[in-house]
C-alpha cells in the first residue's frame, strides 16, 4: 500500500513539474527539502495536530519552498499521508531524473577502478542506453574476483569471473552427471 500511494503522490507532483515546466526547479527543491523532513521528525508526532503540523510546515517552509511544493505537503498532512513523504519525494526525484534523462547505475568490481576506467564505462553505458547522463554508485567486493556486476533499473549484467566460475562449474557437474548416466540426455 505504502508503494502505491508513493507513487500516486509523487507522479501527480511529477505531473504538476511537466505541466508547469518546472521539473529542474522542483527537482532540486524536493532534493533539499528531502534532507530537512529528515531532521524535523515533528510532522510524524502523533501527539502534534493536523493543525500544528500545517502551522509547522508553513513556519519551516513559507519563503524557502515553491507555492507548489509547500501546497502539496498541505495536501499530503490534510490526507495524514505525512509519513509517506519520504517515499513520494523518492519516487519523485527518480521520476524526474528517469525524464531528464539520468539514469542510475550500481557497479560493484573487486578493486578500486581508475577515473580512466570509470570514464571509459560511462561512456559505454551512455553509447548503449537511452540516458544522456549517469549517477553512479561504485561498490567494491572483493568476492567478484575480477569483473564487473553492472545494475541499471532493474537489468543486471553480471560479468563477474565469482559468476562464470560458477557458471562453469554447474555445466562440468552436469556434463559429468550425463556421462554417468545419473541425468538422461535429451
């Protein structure tokens, strides 16, 4: 249920930054604002009143947030929905991003790559997908052995030699396992 209401929300802010054309400008407000609700727990009090909480989101935002933004976190506190808020700007930013074109990425080697190697992979990524940028969030598991594990959305492409080893290692078990007579060929 959480999901879907994130998506809800954030979609109809989504289709107030398009109609509006304000999709960088509220992208980067949602970005900062993202950081401020963390730290103001207040807005999820059960003790604090519907009221309060709209009397603390006009005093924390009035002059620092869009007429926009600060009506839909109305909308959002009117509806009790203020414990999705972090949800609905996350689904939000990604939204916007994925329509301006940047797209996430997770790469996980087994050592440190070079600013060489990351530039020639981004490059890669940007000849073979529909983005125009990237963020990239760079991991390193040594259990990889060597290779590359690749996330963008929700397509993997795992060229890690741990993968292949293993890989290669069910296809001896079964060629042995046929040769044995234990698995019938067909």
């Amino acid at each position: 249920m959480a999901k879907r209401v994130s998506s809800i929300y954030g979609n109809a802010l989504f289709e107030l930054a398009v109609e509006e054309k304000k999709v960088d400008a509220l992208l980067s407000e949602v970005q900062t604002l993202q950081q401020i609700l963390l730290e103001n727990a207040d807005l999820n009090h059960p003790e604090v009143s519907k009221i309060e909480k709209l009397d603390l989101l006009k005093n924390i935002f009035s002059g620092r947030a869009s007429d926009e933004v600060l009506g839909f976190l109305s909308i959002i506190v009117e509806k009790d929905r203020q414990k999705d808020i972090p949800k609905i700007f996350e689904f939000f930013v990604d939204k916007a991003k994925e329509y301006k074109g940047i797209g996430k990425v997770k790469v996980v080697s087994a050592t440190e790559l070079s600013a060489r190697q990351k530039e020639k992979l981004t490059k890669r990524l940007l000849e073979t997908t529909k983005y125009t940028s990237f963020e990239v969030d760079y991991q390193i598991n040594p259990a990889l052995l060597g290779g590359l594990i690749i996330r963008i959305e929700d397509r993997v492409l795992d060229s890690s030699l741990k993968t292949q080893i293993e890989k290669l290692s069910k296809g001896l078990s079964k060629l042995s396992l046929e040769k044995e007579g234990v698995v019938g060929v067909g």
